[in-house]
C-alpha cells in the first residue's frame, strides 16, 4: 500500500478489507475519539424532543417489573425462589434489557447509517460499538434504580443474601455486550439483502425472552432444563440472580459456555460483517 501511494502521490490510500479476517481491530482504537462522539450522538438522539428524556431508562422497567408482578407472580403464581417478586423480575429486566438493547440497535447498523457510510471513510465497526457503549449509560442507570430497591428490601428484611458472584457484574457486562454485538451484527449484515429481518428481529427477542429465566427461575424447568441452559444468556440472568440474592443456578461450567458461545459468535460477526462491508452500499 505504501509503494502505491508514493507512486501516485498521495498519502494514504484506502482499500476495501480482503480476506474474511482483515478485522483491523487497531484502526477501533485510533478512531477512539468518533467512537465518542458516536456515543454521544446515540444516547442524545434517543431522547432528544422527549419531554421525559433520560427518565425513561427509570419508567419502562419500572413499568415492565410491575406488570411481570402482577401478571407472573400475582396470576400465574409463578416462584420466585423465595426472593421478593418485586426484586427478582427487576433483576431480570435490568438484565434483559441491556443485551436487548445492544442487539437490537447494533442489527440495523448497515442500513440506518448507509447515508454516512457513502460519504466518507471510517471503521465501520465504529458505529456497532458505539451503539454497545451508549447503552451500557442506559443500564447504569437503571442499574441504580435496581440498587434502590434492593436496598430498601434489605432494610425491611427481605430473605436476599449478596455475596462474592456480584464481583462478577462487570464480567456479565461483557458477556452481554458480546453477545448482542455478535447477533446484531451478523442481523446487520444480513438485512442489507434481505429486509424481512428487520421485522422479525424485535419479535425474535421477544420470544427469546421467555426463554431465558427473566421471569422464572431455572430450578423450575424440570426435564427441560437443559434447553435452557443452551441459552447462552441463561447463566448470565441466574449468575446476577444468585450473586444479589443467594439464591438460583451457579455454575462456572455453565458461565464457560456463555463466554466460549460469544467469542465464537463475536468472532464469526465480525468476519460476517467485514465481508458485507466491501459490497453492502450496492445492495443497501
């Protein structure tokens, strides 16, 4: 690239990526400062002309947890394992609701940003991690509300029992970030050539959250436990659980799989998405 350059007089000459693995992972870090900016832009057209703003990262789980209480714990009775119904679906909605987030905003990176990306050049990895990096303010936020409630149910006495496994939250945040990186990309890429996706993907995590425990625990599924469990988000959501409340499924073997799960994916997205990226603007 450099012989060429000098010999037609410019600088710096860009080339499409070749090969499925040409990731070029460094050029992320030296476009760190548009990483930023694209933060910023996500997280303030979210809530720009809203009159609640950033508040609603407060009311829809709130809102959510609610009604999981009413409808699962009230109605159907489901258990809970011994953990306030309040407490125990907030944790999962907390939970939830950040690798949801990440999958579903990271799955129309192509498309949504398609006027950018025909005029000038960058990473365009940039974009779908940026979209990981404003959501986690979402859950720190919510996060906060969900260490409010914990409090004053501790306060009250409420049989929860913290110990070491919420060291663990910030490894889980990783997990999570992965995992919904590695699908929204792969969807992405994918939606550049055929769009029914994009309908199928907000219902498709709809559906993939009653298979995860958000609103039972693990313990109760019995001869179908082991479909559970192949859920990679499944050890995430209990790991979060036991570490707050002392109670669900632990399991380092099963924390393994998650982690093995979202490098193999993360890695087959990013091959996915840099071969998109030579040819989707013909597509898109």
């Amino acid at each position: 690239m450099a012989s060429q350059a000098e010999e037609s007089g410019w600088d710096l000459i860009i080339e499409p990526p070749k090969g499925w693995f040409a990731l070029h992972l460094r050029d992320l870090w030296r476009y760190r400062d548009l990483t930023g900016l694209f933060v910023r832009r996500d997280f303030v057209a979210s809530y720009k002309q809203t009159v609640l703003g950033p508040l609603w990262h407060i009311i829809q789980p709130l809102l959510t947890t609610l009604m999981f209480t009413v409808v699962f714990g009230r109605i159907a009775g489901l258990p809970t394992d011994g953990v306030p119904q309040f407490l125990f679906y907030m944790a999962g909605t907390t939970v939830w609701s950040y690798f949801a987030q990440c999958l579903t905003r990271t799955s129309t990176t192509f498309i949504a940003n398609a006027g950018i990306f025909g005029k000038v050049y960058f990473p365009r990895m940039v974009v779908p991690v940026s979209v990981v990096m404003s959501q986690l303010i979402g859950f720190a936020i919510q996060f906060v509300f969900f260490l409010a409630f914990y409090a004053l149910f501790w306060a009250k006495g409420a049989s929860i029992h913290p110990n070491w496994a919420v060291s663990l939250v910030p490894l889980l945040l990783v997990l999570m970030a992965g995992l919904g990186l590695g699908f929204g990309i792969i969807i992405s890429s994918l939606t550049t050539r055929y769009r029914d996706l994009q309908v199928l993907v907000a219902f498709g995590v709809q559906l993939w959250m009653y298979a995860t425990p958000v609103i039972y625990p693990l313990s109760t599924m019995g001869k179908y436990r082991w479909i559970i469990v192949a859920n990679p988000m499944t050890a995430i959501v209990e790991t979060f659980r036991y570490g707050f409340f002392g109670t669900g499924t632990f399991s380092w073997v099963y924390l393994a799989y998650s982690a093995g799960f979202m490098l193999t994916l993360l890695l087959a997205g990013m091959a996915i998405f840099n071969r998109v990226e030579r040819t989707f603007m013909d597509t898109v």
